[in-house]
C-alpha cells in the first residue's frame, strides 16, 4: 500500500468562522497602520498655515491618532467566538474613524473650487482608501513592487488634478479602481485558502508528533519565497519509514513506503486525530480514486468518514 495518496480536507464550520474573523481582524490592523502612516505624510507635508485654515480636520486626524487600539493581542483560534467578534467589531469601528479622518484630511488638503475638480478630488481619495484598506493583502499576494506601481499611479494622479488634467485622470481612476476591486478580491480569497492551510499544516504537525513521528526538517516551501506554492513537510514514523506531505491551498498528498497493513492504520488515524482535535474533515484514497481499505475486525462494519458523512447527509 506504498505510494502517492490525496485528500481533500475541509475545515468544520465554527472553526472556519473563527479563522474568517482572525484574517478581518490582522487585516483592519494593516489598515488602521497604513491609514496612521498616509495622514502623517500628509500632515507633514502641508504648511502650518494650511493646517490652521483646515484646523478641523487636522484635529479629528489627531483625536483618531489619540485614540488607543483595540485590545486583540490575546485572540486566537481557541477564543471565545463572542471574544472574536468583539474583536472584529472594535477593529472595524477604529478602521473606519481613521478612514473618515484621512479622506476628510485629503480632500481638505486639495483645494478645488469647481465642481468636477471637487469630484474627481474625492473619487482619488476613496482609490487611495481603497489601496490603504487592501495594502497588506495585495503585498502578500502580488509582491511590494506591484504595491508601489499602484502608490505611484495614485502620486500620477494627483499631479494629474492640481494640473487639472480631468478627463486623464477619470479615466486613471476608473481603470485603477477596477484593477483594484479584481486584484482585492483574488489575494483576500487564496489568503483565506492560506490561512485555513496554515491552520492544518499546524494540526498535521501536531498529530504527527503526538503520533510519535519526527520532522526530517521544517517545513518548506517548494518554491521559496513564493507562499502560494505547496508546502513540503516529510516525517520519520521511526518504525515505519517517513511520509512525505505536500500540502496546496486545496488538499493534501502524500508519499510513503509504509506497508498494506500499517499504511490505513496511520492515515486513518491522522484524520481521526485531526478532526477530533482540530475540527479538520479529511478522506484519504489512492492516487486511483479508491479509498484506502478498511482495517477492521472480523464482522465488523465500515464507519464513513467524516467527509463520506456530510455527503451522505
């Protein structure tokens, strides 16, 4: 029974929940930072008689910049969901002041009179708002570079509106915003494939040692510095030879060289493990498709898995 076997695996639902609300939180942090660093550059940036005829707008970014974070260290997966949505709630209440303060502070700063200026100083405002919100996720996704491409067609744009060059910057922003809206929605979702495979990989880790197995090595990206690839994770079974995990954003394969009789024992057993500890459904089978067999005792009954059970219900 040596050779390849997959699976795929799913997450039990107040788990996932958990781990949703976790991502919202570290990213309304990122938010909350990128926002503190724009109206400083602003601030710093603007005369002290600039600041005094907009003194109103410059004190609701100071108050915001006063005011103390949400307390969020503590919470991970094991904390109370209530905890958890507290978490989010006061993240998003702090995210969403500062990001009124910084449009107020940018648009006050852009001193148009006429009314498509005004416009179109407000619509470079929420793109910009809309970068600062994503910051984090497209950096992690799409590379710091890509990030500053962006930063520098938004500094293009402004150029753009105090030459008051409008109809090339309605079209800058429409173009951008768009990009922005796709490139968002791609990263914030293979970041939460991310997130629930990060989740499992500790799982499996921690099974694997309660199971007895040693780690070869830390685990490892298969292409370095590119954390959308698979993840490498090979363990010696000490008595049994080692199984070798390679772990997507989507499921699980894995090598081995255990025997027909110890190869179900262990894999059955890995995903006893992972779903009664970790809430992780998983289904081991053959590279072919067919399941692992059974081992069981003399009249007894196969029991399906827990994926084979959300199926069948």
């Amino acid at each position: 029974m040596s050779g390849v076997k997959t699976t795929d695996y799913r997450i039990q639902r107040e788990r996932a929940e958990k781990l949703e609300r976790i991502k919202r939180i570290n990213a309304l942090q990122a938010e909350s930072e990128a926002l503190r660093g724009r109206v400083l550059e602003a601030m710093e940036g603007s005369s002290s008689g600039l600041k005094a005829t907009f003194a109103a707008e410059v004190a609701r970014v100071e108050a915001w910049l006063r005011q103390p974070e949400p307390e969020s260290g503590h919470l991970n997966v094991n904390a109370d969901r209530a905890e958890l949505l507290a978490g989010v709630e006061g993240w998003t209440q702090h995210a969403e002041t500062g990001r009124r303060a910084c449009e107020g502070l940018l648009l006050a700063l852009t001193q148009k009179a006429d009314a498509l200026g005004q416009r179109l100083a407000e619509e470079l405002a929420a793109t910009e708002g809309q970068l600062l919100a994503g910051q984090q996720v497209l950096t992690l996704w799409y590379g710091e570079a890509q990030v500053k491409a962006w930063r520098d067609t938004l500094r293009r744009g402004r150029q753009m509106l105090d030459m008051e060059q409008y109809s090339e910057l309605e079209a800058l922003l429409k173009a951008l915003r768009a990009e922005l809206t796709e490139k968002t929605a791609s990263a914030d979702a293979r970041e939460a494939q991310q997130q629930h495979r990060l989740y499992l990989l500790k799982a499996l880790r921690q099974v694997c040692a309660e199971m007895g197995f040693e780690e070869t090595a830390p685990p490892r990206y298969a292409r370095e510095g590119d954390r959308g690839s698979d993840i490498l994770l090979t363990v010696d079974t000490i008595a049994r030879g080692q199984i070798a995990f390679t772990v997507a954003l989507d499921g699980i394969r894995t090598y081995s060289a255990l025997t027909e009789h110890e190869c179900p024992q262990d894999f059955q057993q890995i995903s006893q493990f992972l779903e009664e500890e970790f809430g992780i459904e998983t289904a081991f089978h053959l590279e072919n498709g067919e399941p692992l067999p059974v081992l069981k005792a003399r009249g007894e009954k196969d029991e399906p898995t827990g994926i084979q059970r959300q199926m069948e219900r």
